[in-house]
C-alpha cells in the first residue's frame, strides 16, 4: 500500500474503506442530502478531470470563494488531486479585498458559490491578468452572462466525464504523482495590521497535524460536525476537511448562512468549534427566553443552573461528588439542561474546542457545567491550528492548556511565545521576507502572543506581545486584558482600550445591540437606531457601573491596579469589518482604529465633556456613506489598589 | 449582460375606461406588454396604476375597452378566471395570512394547481399525500429561490416588512404565473432591501422567463429594472416607451418628475 500522505490518496482510501458511510451532508430544498465517501470521491474525480480539460496544471491557483458548500470542499480536493494549489477566501469580502488575493496568489481559476460573488470576481477580473475561468455552482441569475469565461460546476463534471471516458485512469494517474511535501493550500490571514499574508501549508502538515490531534482527543469516524466557520479559516480547514478526511467522519454544511442554529439542532454534532462570540450570543439567547418564561420556568432553570454551578463542571472533570449532589445533577438533567442541549442542538456534543479570543469564565463555566466537553487551545494558521490543547480533566478558563502532541512550545525572555511542531507552514507565499521574521531557521515560530506557563504547566497568553505597553508611570498595560473583561458583560459587545504612553486608561465601548435591544424593549425605552440607543443616559450608566466594576477588579491585580479605565465613550457606530475596524474573523484592529478616531482619543484625554465627529461608513455593497454624531464623554471612578504591588 | 429577446405581445390592453360613479380612475389607457418584459407603470398618487392592475387580473371591471390576454379577448373576468389562466400579482398593502408560516402562505399558492378535493387532503393519505409532497418541493424550490430558508416555519406576522414582501412575492411564484402583476414592491423598504428585490424580481424574469408588470414609485429603481414604461396621470396614458424615452418626455417631466404631487 501507498502511503496517504496526501489528501487526494486519502479520499480514494476512505472511497474503498468507508465506501457506504457518508462523508458529506447538505440541507437544500429542506431536506439532508448526503453523500457517500464512495460517491464524494466520483464527484471530485469528475470534477478535477473537468479541470484537467480546462487546462488546469500542476502548481496552478484554485481560489475558492462561498459559503461552506460540499462541491466547494469537493473542489479542494479536486485542485489537490491535480498537484494544484486551493487558496479560499473569506466570502464576505469586497470586490477590492479579494482582487489582492487573486492577483497576489496568481490565481488562473475561481470558483464561485453564486452570482454575488461571480459578480465581485467579475468586477475585479481585469486587474487580475492570470484569471482565466471562472466556474460556479449556483446557477441562478447567470443565466445571461457572458459565458466565454464561465462555466458551471456541472458541465466542468460533464467535461470530467467526457475525458474519463477516454482515460478512465486519468485521476488516479494525477493523484499518484503527489507527495505529502507538496504544497496542499494557501490560507490568507485576515491580519491586524497590514496586507494579508498567504500562508503554505504542505499536505504532510495537515496529515500530521490530524493525525495527531484525532489520537489525541479519540475522535471516529461516526463524529458529525457541522461547517458553518469560513472556509478561508484554517480552523475550518483542519475541522472540517483535514480531519475529516483522516478520520473519515461526517461533514455537514448548513442550508444557509441563517438558518445555522436550526441545523444545529437537526444534525446535533459530537465535534463542534465555535469562537467565544458565538458560545456568548448563545447563551445572551437562552436567558432572554428565560426571562421571558412563566414563573415557575423560571424558578427550575435557576434552582438546577445553581446545582450546575456547584458541581456540574466537578462532575464533568471526574471529581468526587457527594450521592445527593449526583443526584440532584441527574434531576436537574432531565428537567432543564437535557433540554436546554437539545435546543442548543449540543447534547451529542463529546468534545468541542472555543479558541481566538479569550472567553468569560461564567460563559465557559456556564456550558461546562451542563456537562458540554468545552476546551480551550492555542492555534494559529501557521501552526496548521494547533499550538496548545486543554486536556480532559484540567481545564480552565484562564489559560489555554499545555503543549499539543508533537509541538514544543517555550517563552522567550522577552515574554513572547514561541512553538515548533510537524504543522509549522512553510513559507508565506511570495514573501520571504515576513517568513523570515516569523520563522527561524530552526523552526521555531513567533506567535506574536505575550504569555507565561503557570505552576501546572498551562500557558497562559494575556495579550499581543506587541500590544502590551506601559503607562507613563512604567506599569503594565496590557489593552486586550481590560477589553476582555468588559466584554465579559451581556451589553458590551466591543472596547477598545487606550493608555499606552499615557498616564492614564481610556476606552471606547461598543454596546451589544441585540442585548442592549432587549433590555430597552422591556424597559419601555423607545429608539430608532443603534447610534440613539448608544447615546441614551440610562445606557451609559449601565456601562458606567459595568467600569466600575471592572475596576474593583483590577484595584485587586496586582500588575494591573493602574491601568483602571478613568474616561469612557461610547462609540455612535458599530465597529465593521466592512470600513476596516475589525478583521474579518472580528478582531480589533487597533492602529487603524487609533487612527481614524484621533479626535475621539484627544477629547478622551483632555477635559471635554463632548466631542463631535464625522464617520465614513462603508454599507455592505460597498457604497460609502456618512454619519456624524455628538459623543459624550464620561469620568468613573477608580479605586485604591487592594493587593501590594510587587 | 446578453440581449434581451421579447416574444409575441401577451397582454394587450385597449381603450379601458373605468369609473366609480363620478370619479373617473381610467380613460381609454391603452398598452401591450410582451412575453418575457418587464413592463412599469408609474405615476403620481391616485394616478390609477393600482387600478389598472385590478383591472387586469379581473378584480374591477372596466366599462369599456378589452383586455387580451394570451390571445384571448375578455370585457368582464372574474379573479379566479384570472388566476387559472396564470396571473398572479401582490398587494401593494401586503395581504398575507399572518399567523400562518412563510411555508404555508406559500403553500397556499399551489391552491390551484391541486387537484385533490378538501376530504381527501383532510384525510392526508394515498394521491393526498403525494400530491402535497409534489407541492411541497415545488414550494422549496422557491424558498430557496428566494432565500427564505431561515423563515421557513416562522408565522409571517412576526417577519419584518421587507421579508414579508418576499413571501408574498414567493405565493404569487408558487402559482407557476405567466404574467405576474406587482404592485409596488418595493414600498417601504430600505436602499439593501430595494437591491434585494430587484435582484430576485430581474431573476424571476430571467429564470422563469415570467412576464412582469410592476408598479413602483422609486425612479431609479423603475428606470434600471424596466424594458418599457408606462405613464399615467389622472386616469390617463400620458406616455409609452423605453425608460429613456419616458425620461426625455416633456409632459411625463411636467406631470410627474418635474413637479411634486404629494
């Protein structure tokens, strides 16, 4: 036997191996369709022969551009069988974005979910010379296009079928001549600062990294997911391709962007990734509804999620319990958080991961002690994921586990994290210099992120090693801690924090509108917009107090006590990906922020009470717009620092 | 984008005069509107494009003139007449069941086309049930056309304005129409929404190959979407042509564009 050191020789394994398990599941016309591993490998076959009739040649660009769809990962596949290349790209980018991928990555063939973004390739394919066709899948609306340039995913396969007629070998030919130090995708980083990076990652360090990952969290083959993160995001490219295809589970792809949480609950996965916003807005959900529920609804939920609270993660982690503790758990699963999971669409779930941001511990807890296997981990595109993983029995919500199998981690003395492992990237594509400030020729990688290990060996990461600064005073200043904890509150959705080089901390707050939306409806307190609701009194004394609060806290830490929040404002726009404020996975991106709301800060830092400005917005179609509004600026108190500062 | 190609002239309307007692709403308005176009009438408030539409699917009944339809010439018809032969329209104030779900609205839309009577679908059994699962992937197909998957089982009354014009759009498709009359659907919705529509209403058009008539108020909207426009003003066809030609005619800027009528 070969060795599968390739995913194209793994798909034709897994075709033999698992021929009638399905690999695949679509929601479309209301109702799962699947598809076999036997029947996904005919698909991509006929697919990457169509390809191979187009003209596609080894080492050439299939760039990828759409929602989760099975014939989109099909096409992964189908690239790679050819020795291609697949560079897919965030669907919800503009026009301008996704011209720099394609020309940077000297793309010749696209695929396309839909007219929306055939139009958005459309738009920009004159500046991109090396395009050459573009295929799509969902054919409505094209129908009167200039089709010298399109085709569609159907009549590519037909083509697939016409050459496979006259060499029926012809794939398995092309799959037997690629090797696991192939290049096996291009992933675009979404970046916080500057021009994206393309980061290579050959097939041997995805096989490995999968490998390596399923043995260690025991996942099967009968897992069931569901593909709902961007396909451009290597997450979704190890959870949903790369593992799948190593442990030949199940992949399904929801029926549309909308309806997520509904086929959440009718596929109900065992393996789930979600970011910590949407564990958050989850829960944001439940407790509306709950609030809403009859009295006596009411009282259980809060009853058994107190039992929960005390024992449930106890229970979860294998700890001793006591009899009447065990049973009022096993009570409280059958009235509320049996249900409560099966809403959520979680109560298969044996094993889900949150990683990107820091989540709040009541969040993680909250889930954890319904008995869901939440974990954190480390895991960034270079790493093909994974850098570290909590393991079963000792997680935390504060730190993000030790190192994952076959990678070494340490911290170098400037506090930076650093790893090395079998899924390292090999370069940035067509930039060496960045590969070279990143990468040491030893292997060792620069995560960028500032942390330490605690005393049972758990790394622990506070912040972007060149994000953390010092206040005039010489004290830490770590911005992202203090968002962190503001966000940790229902109503806050966004915060950006200033104080770098100052004597003091300031902060722009985002309020959650969905939360904050609420709260006014049962409250009576009537609003038209986001920017009027962000501006009413009694919602700027709810942050008011919240800042407080997170300054209590921070009078308690002991590196910490002086960078309590003395200036807020909250923010007359929602920060957007779209006018450039968040990255596309919705990080902040602080110096573009910095930058754009200058005046905001000067009037943070100096004594106004009010400060005006002019925002260009960005809609969604790309047209710009304008919005001004009169900001009001608040003083909150700080306290006396509580821990002896060492 | 290729050339739009018409077909025979599908519906021909000819000197239609309709009053209520005194109050004239149309005085001989004659036009014609070809297989496969999408044809506007516009006009200032109480000009008469809602009655226009009602009188071509039959609702009103004008005192003179014919009205052709697919060959067929008919003074008086009766709505359901109207629909079998395949018109189908929206409201300009929407007029869905609201505490029945986006499926079942749209269901509701296959009405005619089941053949089934009220005991046998009661019964839910044998050609029943096929027949309704027939329908009911007819149904999907528009849904999903549509994209309104996420409202599927979501009563219509709890929709926002935008999307409830949606399912309406999605019923009047469920009943498979050669001719389907709008009647400002655009109405009240924002700049995306307004994309949002003329999008599905050119994909109608497209796809299914549907001839149109739509009214609508907003200019840009009924300039870029249309093959021929027709203006009215006081019960009276005041012009016909291409948006270019109308854009350019005196009187229509006099009447209409020039001048504020609200």
């Amino acid at each position: 036997m070969t060795e599968l050191d390739t995913f194209p020789k793994l798909l034709v394994d897994r075709a033999k191996r698992y021929a009638d398990r399905q690999a695949n599941r679509e929601k479309e016309f209301g109702i799962w369709q699947s598809w076999t591993w036997a029947q996904v490998a005919a698909e991509v076959e006929q697919f990457a022969c169509g390809l191979l009739a187009m003209g596609f040649e080894r080492g050439d660009k299939l760039a990828i551009i759409g929602d989760n769809r099975p014939r989109l990962y099909w096409s992964v596949a189908a690239a790679q069988s050819l020795g291609g290349v697949p560079v897919p790209t965030y669907q919800d980018a503009v026009a301008e974005e996704m011209q720099y991928v394609l020309e940077h990555a000297g793309v010749r063939f696209v695929i396309a979910e839909n007219q929306e973004q055939v139009d958005k390739v459309l738009e920009v394919a004159d500046r991109c010379p090396l395009l050459e066709q573009i295929i799509y899948d969902d054919t409505r609306g094209l129908r009167g296009y200039d089709h010298q340039r399109l085709s569609s995913f159907v009549t590519v396969q037909e083509r697939g079928r016409e050459l496979l007629a006259k060499k029926p070998q012809a794939w398995h030919e092309e799959i037997a001549k690629g090797k696991g130090s192939d290049d096996g995708i291009i992933l675009y980083t979404s970046g916080t600062t500057g021009k994206p990076k393309g980061v290579v990652l050959t097939h041997e360090n995805m096989v490995v990294t999968a490998v390596n990952s399923i043995e260690f969290e025991g996942l099967r083959e009968d897992e069931e997911t569901l593909a709902y993160m961007p396909m451009a995001w290597v997450g979704d490219h190890i959870f949903s391709y790369a593992q799948a295809y190593v442990a030949g589970f199940c992949v399904s792809c929801p029926e549309s962007t909308d309806t997520v949480m509904t086929d959440l609950r009718e596929i109900g996965p065992t393996y789930f990734f979600a970011p910590p916003a949407i564990f958050e807005r989850l829960l944001t959900n439940v407790m509306i509804r709950i609030e809403d529920a009859a009295r006596l609804k009411q009282k259980l939920f809060h009853y058994f999620m107190g039992v929960a609270k005390r024992v449930g993660t106890r229970i979860l982690d294998g700890e001793q319990t006591s009899f009447t503790d065990r049973l009022l758990y096993r009570l409280g699963d059958l009235c509320v958080y049996g249900p409560l999971k099966n809403t959520l669409g979680l109560s298969r779930v044996r094993l889900a991961y949150t990683a990107g941001e820091a989540i709040g511990p009541e969040i993680f807890d909250f889930y954890r002690s319904l008995g869901i296997n939440v974990k954190q981990l480390l895991g960034q595109t270079e790493a093909s994921v994974f850098i570290t993983i909590q393991r079963d029995g000792e997680v935390r919500s504060d730190t993000v586990g030790p190192p994952a199998p076959g990678v070494e981690v340490r911290i170098e003395d400037s506090g930076e994290v650093m790893y090395r492992s079998p899924g390292v990237f090999r370069e940035y594509y067509k930039n060496p210099q960045a590969t070279a400030e990143t990468k040491t020729p030893d292997g060792w990688v620069h995560t960028g992120d500032a942390g330490f290990f605690d005393d049972e060996g758990h790394l622990r990461v506070i912040d972007r090693a060149k994000d953390v600064g010092k206040l005039t005073s010489g004290a830490m200043f770590s911005p992202k801690y203090i968002e962190n904890k503001l966000k940790f509150f229902p109503h806050i959705k966004e915060a950006v924090a200033f104080g770098n080089d100052r004597d003091h901390t300031t902060v722009f707050i985002n309020i959650d509108l969905e939360a904050v939306g609420n709260w006014a409806e049962r409250h009576g307190i009537p609003y038209g917009s986001y920017q009027e609701l962000a501006a009413h009194p009694e919602v700027y004394k709810m942050v008011h107090d919240s800042i407080e609060q997170v300054n209590r806290d921070l009078a308690a830490d002991s590196h910490l006590a002086s960078s309590q929040i003395k200036r807020f404002l909250i923010l007359h726009k929602q920060l957007e990906a779209d006018d450039g404020e968040l990255t596309r996975t919705l990080k902040v991106r602080r110096r573009i922020i910095a930058d754009r709301y200058r005046m905001l800060i000067d009037a943070l830092y100096s004594d106004q009470e009010r400060c005006h400005v002019d925002t260009e917005v960005t809609f969604e179609d790309g047209r710009k717009g304008k919005i001004s509004a009169d900001l009001q600026i608040r003083d909150t108190q700080t306290f006396q620092p509580t821990a002896a500062a060492n | 984008m290729a050339e739009r190609n018409f077909g025979e002239v599908v519906l021909k309307v000819d000197n239609v005069s309709l009053s209520f007692g005194g109050v004239t709403a149309l005085e001989n308005v004659s036009f014609d509107t070809r297989e496969h176009e999408i044809r506007a009438i516009i006009g200032p408030n109480g000009a008469g494009k809602s009655s226009m539409l009602n009188v071509i699917n039959g609702f009103y009944h004008p005192q003179d003139g014919t009205i052709t339809f697919k060959g067929q010439a008919r003074k008086q018809m009766r709505t359901h007449d109207a629909a079998a032969q395949g018109i189908a329209r929206t409201f300009q104030n929407i007029a869905l069941f609201k505490g029945m779900t986006t499926l079942d609205n749209i269901m509701t839309g296959r009405n005619l086309k089941m053949r089934r009577n009220f005991l046998w679908q009661a019964l839910y059994w044998g050609p029943a049930q096929r027949e309704e699962m027939e329908h009911r992937e007819f149904v999907e197909h528009i849904i999903d056309f549509l994209e309104i998957q996420a409202i599927r089982k979501t009563p219509v009354g709890r929709l926002p304005y935008g999307l409830q014009k949606r399912v309406e759009l999605g019923r009047a498709l469920a009943a498979e129409p050669d001719l389907l009359l709008l009647d400002e659907p655009m109405a009240g919705m924002n700049t995306e929404e307004k994309e949002d529509m003329s999008r599905f209403i050119i994909d109608v058009n497209d796809d299914f190959g549907t001839t149109i008539v739509l009214i609508e108020h907003d200019m840009s909207v009924v300039m870029d979407l249309s093959d021929r426009v027709a203006v009215l003003d006081y019960g009276k066809l005041l012009a016909d042509g291409t948006p270019d030609e109308v854009r350019g005619n005196k009187a229509v800027i006099d009447a209409y564009l020039g001048a504020v009528h609200d």
